[in-house]
C-alpha cells in the first residue's frame, strides 16, 4: 500500500499546482471581463465578487491538496486525514475529481495504510508500551 499512498500523494501535489495555476489564470480572465462592463453596476459588481471568490476557493483547495499531498510523502497522520477530506471535496468535481476522491479514499482507508501512518511507538511494539 506505500507505493499506492505514494501514487496518491503525487497526485494530490501535480492536481494541487495545476489548481493554483488555474486559479490564476480565472482571476486574470475575469478581471480582464470585468474591464468589459465598467458602465453597468449589476454586472461589475457580479463580476466582482465571483473574480475575488472563485480565485481564492480554487486557490485554498489547491493548496490544502498540495500540502497534504507533501504530508503523505512523510507518513504524517495529520495529513491522511486532510487528504481525506479533500478527497471527498474532490469527487463533487466530476469527473476527474470524482476519480481522484474515490481512489484515494480507497488507498487511505485500507487496514494496511492505517497501520502504515500510525505512530512509531506503536508500530514497533505491537503490543502497546510497557510500563
């Protein structure tokens, strides 16, 4: 399953800066639109806000794929939860991150990977530490 988790975590990092990139080009591209309706206010205002959320909704998402697709790479536990949920985020965007989310919900939620990101201590002493 490590080499599954690594598939996961690599996945996770190339769809992360491919997301921060988009999120750059959406808000130049919407910004460059908004030049377009300067007279009108209903437009310009719709404009403005989807230019100045929708960049930064990309951008967060991204970058929560990013860093916990570098946190898999390290077995931090911390990060098999965070990419747990971005996964499940992930399988609203169909359909390549509906593919994303399932296989990687599927890798993260193996019996074998679950032991591979417990703590230390535990996985070298299987029967709990001695007092």
């Amino acid at each position: 399953m490590k080499k599954h988790v690594t598939v996961v975590a690599a996945l996770h990092i190339g769809i992360g800066i491919l997301g921060l990139i988009a999120a750059m080009i959406v808000y130049f591209a919407l910004n460059f639109a908004k030049s377009f309706v300067q007279g009108e206010e209903v437009p310009t205002m719709v404009l403005g806000f989807i230019s100045a959320s929708l960049p930064v909704l990309i951008g967060f998402m991204s970058t929560l794929g990013l860093v916990g697709g570098i946190g898999l790479l390290t077995l931090q536990q911390w990060a098999r939860y965070l990419v747990i949920v971005v996964s499940a985020l992930d399988c609203l965007m169909i359909p390549i991150g509906t593919l994303l989310g399932v296989y990687s919900l599927w890798v993260l939620f193996q019996n074998e990977t679950i032991r591979l990101f417990e703590p230390k201590l535990q996985q070298n002493n299987p029967t709990g530490p001695t007092i």
